[in-house]
C-alpha cells in the first residue's frame, strides 16, 4: 500500500488527466475498496459493478479531493461506500427482511486473510474501536464496516435516530482522540 502522501500525488495527477497515475491509485486501492463494498453488498457482481462506478467518480471528481478535509483512502472508501449503500437501499424492504442475519454479520475476528493483510493503522484501529463499550462498538461495526443506515441501527437499537446519530458521533469522537487525530 502506498503512503496517504503518495496517494494525494496520485490524485493530483488523476485530476490532471493521467491515466497512467490512475492506473497505479487503482492497483493500489481496488482490494481495500472492493473488500468494503463486497462486505456490505455481499454479491460478487454487485460489488465489482460499484467499484467500477466508483473509479469512473474518483476520474471524474479527482479535482475536488481535498487532503485538508480527509485522508486519499477515506475519500475513496465514502464514495465506494456510499454507493454500496444506495443499492442496499434499493432493495425492496421484503429482500432484506427475508435475510436479516445477512445484514448483521459484524464478525469479532477478521478472516485468516484478512488477519495476515491488516496493516499496523488497522490494528491500532481496532485497539481503538476495542475501547468502546460493546454495544457502541457493534453500532459502529454495522454503520460503518456493514453499512447499516442510520434508521436502520435506530430500529436494531430500540433507539430514536437523533439517539444513534449522537451514539455513532461520540464514538467516532473517542475513536479519533485514541488515535490522536
């Protein structure tokens, strides 16, 4: 993985018009993308067809990434994710209520493959996201890492949804600070 440095470098130069530099922020981002979008759609073609439209929205919008506001990884990760999670949302409320253990497979341990590629920042993000009280942490597992809507943690919760927007903001606040950004 490239440093969060070089890849603003590359962004810049996607913004510019060169392929060949998006060809090298694909190759060296496309798993991590493709593991979140496939985490939360859990379909193969799906997720290969979101990563596509995001790569097509990363070309198209490498000119207003701004690194004062968010890491190049971050940036990549909302929009992949937020286009997985408007599909999600697409479906019809029957389909996911047909599966509902499908949306709620926060699991403790990551997989063996996993394991072996979690690089020294993710682990010190789980140390972190280990810190919360339990059911803060499934909170932000589902929100963020299965994509969970806002109403949808408010209903799993037995909690209105002003009640989960703050949840989830304290958290991530404590997540920052042991972190130290």
């Amino acid at each position: 993985m490239l440093t969060p440095a070089e890849l603003v470098g590359l962004i810049e130069a996607v913004a510019a018009g060169d392929q060949g530099a998006f060809e090298r922020l694909y190759v060296a981002t496309r798993a991590k993308l493709y593991g979140v979008v496939l985490r939360i759609l859990r379909r193969q073609d799906l997720a290969e067809e979101v990563i596509q439209e995001t790569y097509v929205k990363v070309w198209r919008s490498a000119g207003q990434f701004n690194p004062a506001l968010s890491s190049p990884i971050t940036w990549m990760v909302s929009i992949a994710r937020n286009r997985a999670i408007d599909i999600v949302r697409r479906k019809t409320e029957a389909s996911l209520e047909d599966e509902p253990q499908a949306m709620e497979v926060a699991a403790d341990s990551p997989d063996p493959l996993a394991r072996r590629e979690m690089t020294e920042e993710l682990k010190r993000l789980l140390e972190c996201i280990g810190r919360l009280e339990p059911d803060r942490q499934r909170l932000v597992l589902l929100a963020y890492y299965n994509g969970w809507s806002r109403e949808q943690l408010a209903e799993k919760f037995a909690a209105p949804v002003n009640t989960v927007k703050t949840w989830l903001r304290r958290s991530m606040l404590d997540i920052r600070q042991c972190l130290g950004l």
